[in-house]
C-alpha cells in the first residue's frame, strides 16, 4: 500500500468511526434493545473508540511509509483487518445481540497488535 492509500484508508476511517460514534450516541441510545442491555451500548462505544485509535494509526504507517519504511506497508492492511475484524465484530455484537460474534474480536486485536509491532519495527530500521 502506498502512503497515499493509507493516508485515504485512515482518512475514510476515521470518517466512519465519527459517524459511528454519533450513531451510538443519538441513534442507539434510545433504542428498548439498548435500554434493556446497557452493556450492548458499552460494546459499540468500545468498537467506535478502537476504529479511531487505528484510523489515527494508519495516519502514523502512512508517514512511516513516506519516509521510506517500506516493512510498515504491511501494517496497514493488518490494521485493516483488525478495524474490520475487531470494531466490525463488536458493532456487530452491539446491534444484533447475537454473542457468538465475540469470538471473531481476538483475531482482531491480534492484527492490531501485530501492526503496530510492524509499524516499530519498521521505525526502527529506517533510524539506524
């Protein structure tokens, strides 16, 4: 992935997990499901605050790769997948209830962890 295309991936990103955030807040708020669990509110609050923290991440592999970190390319596409794979699974599991979807979030935040160990490695050799 180029830094362009990451620097646009983050931009996107970021967009919709403002949008999310606002959804949650305005939208699910008043929902009886929502009422009856709290804890289901919670679960999107937590996946709209986990998409921004790797939208603002990818901004971060994006300048790594404009300065010539080449090994950060694949962190991208894991912080991708962690966004899809982490915040989709919990905006999921907040709107259907359905708690079997909670088994896809660790590999999520597996990809999360493995990108930003990515994006530190790749720091580091463009520093030495």
């Amino acid at each position: 992935m180029t830094s362009a295309a990451c620097a646009v991936a983050a931009a996107v990103n970021a967009f919709l997990a403002v949008a999310a955030g606002a959804f949650g807040a305005h939208g699910l708020r008043g929902l009886p499901a929502m009422r009856a669990e709290p804890e289901r509110l919670v679960t999107f609050e937590t996946a709209a605050r986990y998409h921004m923290y790797h939208a603002l991440g990818l901004f971060a592999v994006a300048w790594v790769i404009s300065r010539g970190g080449a090994a950060a390319r694949p962190a991208a596409w894991l912080m991708l997948a962690g966004i899809v794979l982490f915040s989709g699974s919990l905006y999921a599991l907040a709107m259907t209830g359905v708690r079997a979807l909670g088994a896809v979030t660790p590999i999520g935040g597996l990809c999360f962890l493995a990108a930003w160990a990515l994006l530190a490695y790749s720091a580091l050799r463009m520093s030495a």
